[in-house]
C-alpha cells in the first residue's frame, strides 16, 4: 500500500515537471528576444543552470553526508542520460538542426572538461584545490557565453506578440521562475519517491547514483529539451543539455568537492570513460548536415539502454 502512494507521488511530480518545463520554454524565448541573446546561449545558461539544480542540491547533499558514489555518479549518470536519453528522445520526438557555433566551440568545450574530470580522478579522489579549479571553470564559462552572445550571427528571433504579448520581461522572468520552481519541486517528489521504491528492491548506492537518481534529477533537462524540440526551439533543447553536462562538472562537482573532498572508486573511471565516449560520439552526429535527426536520435537512445544493461549486469 505504501509502494502504491510512492507511485501517485511520482506521477505528481511528473506532472509538475511537464508544466515547469512549458513554461521555462516560453520564459526563456521571450527572454532571448527581449535580450537580444541567442536561444543557444539563454539553453547553456539561464535554462541549464536551472535545470541542473537538482542534481546541484542532491550531490551537495550526498557530499556532505560523505557519499561520494553518489554524488560522483549523479553526475557523471546525469551526463550520460543528458545525451544519450534526452538528446536523443528529442531528436525522435523532432530532429534538431544543430548551428555551427555549437559544433565550433560550445560542444568542444564540453568534451574538453570532459576529459579534464577524467585527468583530475585518475588520483582517486577530486580535492579542495580541484574544487577550486572547477568553480572558476564555470565563472569563466559563463562570461564567456554572454560575451560570445553578443557576437552570435545565428540568434533566432521569434516574435514577442508570439510568446507573451504585453510586459515581456516581467512576465519572461515570472514564467522562468515558476518553472525552475515546477521543475525543482517535482524533481525532488520524483526522485525521493523513486529512491524509496528502488531501495526497497536492495539496488546499491552506485547504481542508484548512476541511474535512478541520475535519471529522476535529470528529468527537468528531458522535459525542457522534449518541450523545446516540439516547439521548433532546436538551440534551447541542445544548449540546455550542452549547457548542463558542464555545469554538472565544474559547478555541481566543484562545490561538493569544496565542501568534502570526493573519493574516485575504480567503477566510477569506467563510467567517465563512457560518458566522454557519449560526448565524443556527439561530434560525427553533428557534423552529418548538421541535423541530428531520428534514425541518430534512436542510435543515442539504445546505446543508453546499452549502459543501462551494462550497469545491471555490474550489480
């Protein structure tokens, strides 16, 4: 009976995160606009921070509760589900024209920090100084997506009377926030519920780190760039997972090693291989007419399954 309730709560949430999601899309649009900001930049930041911010809150927490499996593998889970469920089940829902710039310099850039988390675990463990080094990483990530805004030939201009008609970027911001809201709240009910019900079947703090609530933190990223890809808004669904995957790393990763210290175990390097192999794959896809449509959308997702099954075949 009480598994039954932790199923309504999870079907709650998801609720909440279907209107959160609309709703940041239609904010962040409008923001652009007004902005005059490319859709690319307002997905690697307003909308990726966002809607990163429960795996920012679960990793700290886990830090702090010294897990570092989870913490760890909520990331480096997240990441891999941000490309190869989530890219992928937006480019089958609507195949997503990627711009040059993405493929130029912000897909680069992820697989660069990428392989930089890969560097720093190879001594088992991610410290204080590393933390450091990741927190500046992500204050000068961020300068340097809005200076490159200013400069983005490719900013995709939709009409404000489009979105929301009168007061732009009053009503923008509210939309934003109450969607980062929607977003956050049912993220927590999801995962908190879907924690319960999988500890109840004995599955370990990796796998749980790595998949359920990699998975369930990442679920504002899947309905954000699922709503956005729907919508036309191709930039706004690859921004948020490009921008989000490095956020991930140097801010989630960089304040929970600030707070406690993160141990690497063996596993967790063969995950960080996988995920830098789901960034890399990225480049190719892109590159093909530079439109990851459906038949590369299905190739993403089943390679996901693919980990999934592995990690099972771990346990």
């Amino acid at each position: 009976m009480e598994l039954i309730f932790n199923f309504l709560l999870v079907g709650a949430g998801l609720t909440m995160l279907y209107f959160g999601g609309d709703w940041l899309v239609k904010g962040s649009i409008a923001l652009s606009n007004k902005l005059g900001i490319s859709q690319l930049v307002i997905g690697l930041t307003v909308v990726a921070f966002g809607t990163s911010a429960p795996e920012l809150a679960v990793s700290i927490s886990s830090a702090m509760q010294g897990l570092s499996d989870i913490a760890l593998g909520n990331v480096v889970g997240s990441n891999i589900v941000n490309i190869g469920a989530i890219l992928g089940m937006s480019a089958i829902i609507s195949p997503i024209i990627v711009s040059k710039s993405a493929i130029r310099k912000e897909v680069p850039i992820m697989i660069g920090i990428s392989f930089l988390l890969l560097g720093i675990i190879l001594d088992g463990k991610i410290d204080f100084v590393d933390g450091a080094l990741f927190v500046i990483g992500i204050i000068v990530f961020t300068g340097y997506s809005y200076r490159s805004s200013k400069k983005d030939t490719d900013t995709q201009v939709i009409p404000a009377s489009q979105i929301l008609q009168k007061n732009v970027f009053s009503k923008s911001i509210i939309f934003i926030i109450v969607g980062l809201l929607l977003l956050t709240g049912g993220s927590f009910l999801t995962v908190d519920n879907v924690v319960i019900i999988g500890a109840s079947f004995g599955i370990s703090e990796l796998f749980m780190g790595l998949t359920v609530v990699a998975i369930g933190t990442s679920l504002p990223e899947l309905i954000t760039s699922v709503v956005a890809a729907r919508k036309g808004h191709a930039d706004l669904s690859v921004g948020n997972i490009i921008g989000s995957n490095i956020f991930n790393i140097l801010a989630i990763l960089g304040i929970s090693s600030l707070i406690s210290g993160i141990t690497v175990t063996e596993q967790v390097l063969v995950d960080v291989g996988i995920m830098l192999a789901f960034s890399l794959v990225l480049i190719p896809i892109m590159r093909s007419g530079f439109v990851i449509s459906r038949r590369e959308g299905v190739i993403l997702v089943a390679g996901y399954v693919v980990y999934v099954i592995f990690l099972f075949s771990r346990q």
